[in-house]
C-alpha cells in the first residue's frame, strides 16, 4: 500500500493475540472471488482480530461473484448477516458484514442493531462512496478494506470514549435500504466530486513550519489534492502522484490537525537550520510530529521522509522505523524496542 501517512496514513498492521472469548481466532475473510493474496488476507484477518479483541466487534469480509440483481444482492446480506448473528464470537452480539460481489460490483455493509447508532447508514455509505470507491478502482482491493476498517475501528474507539461523531456531509447518501454502493471495481470512469473550493495558485508555504501546516489544513479541508502544490517537497510531489487521497482522507487529515492544535506544540530546527520538525507531548500518542525541509526561505512539508520514518497501530499512535533525517528533534526522548517514544 503506498499512501501511509498521517491522517492519510492507512493502517498497514500484522496484529497477533487471541479474541476476547479465547477461542481461535474466527475466520472473518472469505474470498470466493479470488479477489486476495494469502498475505492481504492475512493482514485484514489480523485486522479483524484486534477489532474483535478491543472492542468486541465481529468485522466479516466476504467476497462473491454471484452476479444477482440488487435487490437479490441485498436479501443476500440480509441473510448472511442473520448466520453471522448466531456463530459471532463477540460476546455482544456486535457484527459487521462488509459484502462484496465483483460479478453486480456492488458492495454492502450491514450493521447488527445494537451499532446502529454508532454506524448509521449515512456513516456506511459516506465510507463507501467516498473512500473505498478510490481504491477499488484501482483493483487494490485489500487498501479499500482496510480504509474501511480503519475508520471503523476509530469510530469504536470513539465511542468507547464517549466522544461525538463528526457528521458525515449531507451530501453523501447511501443508496437504498441499508448502506449499499456500487464497487467501481477496476471503473476508470472518473468518480464525480467537487471541486476544490481553494485553488491551487493560491496555497503557498509558509515562512515558519506552522503556517506551512496550516496552510496544509486548510488546503484540504477545502479539497485540494494537487500533488503539485508548492507547499510539497520536490520528493514529495513526486510520491505523491503515485498515491490514492479520497475525500475521507483529506477531510480527516483537517480535522487531525485541529484537533491537535488543541496541545502545545514546539519546532525544532537541525543545526543548519535546514529541517524542523513540529512535536507534540509524547503523551498525545495520536498527534504525530510532521517533517519540513526549507528552500528559499519558505517551509515545505517533507511527506517523503515522514513515510518512511513513522507508522501508525490499528490506534493510530505513531512510532519510528529506523533512522531518519529528522531524529535530532528526538534525542531526548527514549524508545521501546517497537519505536514508541517515551519520556
């Protein structure tokens, strides 16, 4: 998967550990499509499995090619979501089913009642029609459920926080009874969306690390993309025309960065003063230091570095991968043996 950074980032994770019932795990993938690799199988299995561990939810995937119409598409998920019901290994009855049938190239998340109000519906197709679309076009099929799960896993984390949701915008619907899409599997018909509300020519870095981030924020919360803007690194334009961005992701980068605006932060600066780094405290785990590089005088976030040096758990609390450019900004800090800064 290419894109994993920051709020952009999509979680990459090989978790082990047993479910909360202490029974092997559940089988939660079934791919009679032949759409995965064993190993992408494996890395959504895992996925599932810490879902299940954290917050009792049962996440079942199943790919199909049965080609029914849609209203058969929909009784199906209806009634696989009825066996589910009464094998689930969560002790609350917690399921979610993520149907998805190449041959109608529809997909369908089908929640069981007590997540209602957790997962609506406008939340299930938001997920759908504006995530996951973007990588099935591009057959990337495991990226597109793990996107999904995700944002999942976060919304039951919030919910065990006792948080409130962000409404997703009105203008995304599911279609029909419950949350089903179409798949867009390998479409290349280009997805309908606005455009963006702040135009390129008109985001510039910053003369300090911090107004080149709030420039960042505010660049996508308006929904610009552009690979090419001037607040990139030349490296990290270059990767970034190689990535995926959906509009969740732009919108959750924004409020990632609103959100942590809410702690104190501190630059640090390399001894030529050609790096900064912004830091939070070590305790935010979710709030991840970003990476700037200067170039005639202005600060250009280095994206390229970050992907390299930072990953994500299935929290979303950062850690480091090896040496980086940027560790001067750390040398205070100590490390586990998994790269998690502690003070």
């Amino acid at each position: 998967m290419k894109n994993c950074i920051i709020s952009l980032f999509l979680l990459c994770l090989l978790l082990t550990g047993c479910n909360s019932s202490g029974n092997s795990d559940p089988q939660t993938v079934t791919d009679e499509a032949g759409m995965l690799s064993l190993n992408e199988k494996t890395a959504l299995q895992h996925y599932h499995t810490a879902l299940l561990q954290d917050h009792d939810i049962d996440f079942r995937l199943i790919l199909e090619d049965r080609t029914p119409e849609r209203e058969a598409f929909n009784l199906r998920a209806n009634s696989l979501m009825e066996e589910l019901a009464a094998t689930t290994q969560s002790r609350q009855g917690r399921v979610i089913l993520l149907l998805i049938d190449s041959g109608n190239d529809l997909t369908r998340l089908e929640i069981s009642g007590d997540l209602e109000g957790i997962y609506t519906d406008a939340f299930s197709g938001y997920i759908q029609q504006q995530h996951m679309v973007y990588f099935f076009q591009e057959r990337r099929i495991k990226d597109g459920v793990l996107a999904a799960s995700e944002m999942i896993y976060e919304r039951a984390r919030q919910a065990s926080l006792g948080k409130d949701f962000q409404v997703p915008p009105r203008t995304t619907l599911p279609t029909g009874g419950g949350a089903t899409a179409e798949a867009r599997i390998g479409n290349t018909e280009t997805i309908a969306a606005s455009p963006p509300t702040l135009h390129s020519e008109m985001i510039h870095p910053g003369n300090d690390p911090r107004a080149t981030l709030l420039v960042y924020q505010t660049a996508m919360a308006n929904g610009n993309k552009d690979p090419e803007l001037n607040i990139y690194t030349d490296a990290t334009r270059a990767m970034l025309k190689e990535w995926t961005v959906t509009p969740v992701q732009m919108r959750n980068a924004a409020q990632g960065i609103q959100r942590c605006s809410a702690y104190s932060s501190q630059v640090f600066y390399n001894h030529d003063e050609q790096l900064a780094v912004i830091r939070y405290p070590v305790q935010q785990r979710q709030c991840h230091p970003w990476f700037f590089k200067e170039k005639e005088g202005k600060w250009r976030l280095d994206f390229n570095a970050m992907q390299q040096a930072i990953g994500f758990n299935q929290k979303n609390q950062y850690h480091f991968r090896g040496d980086h450019p940027y560790s001067y900004a750390f040398t205070d800090l100590n490390f586990d043996k998994n790269g998690y800064p502690h003070e």
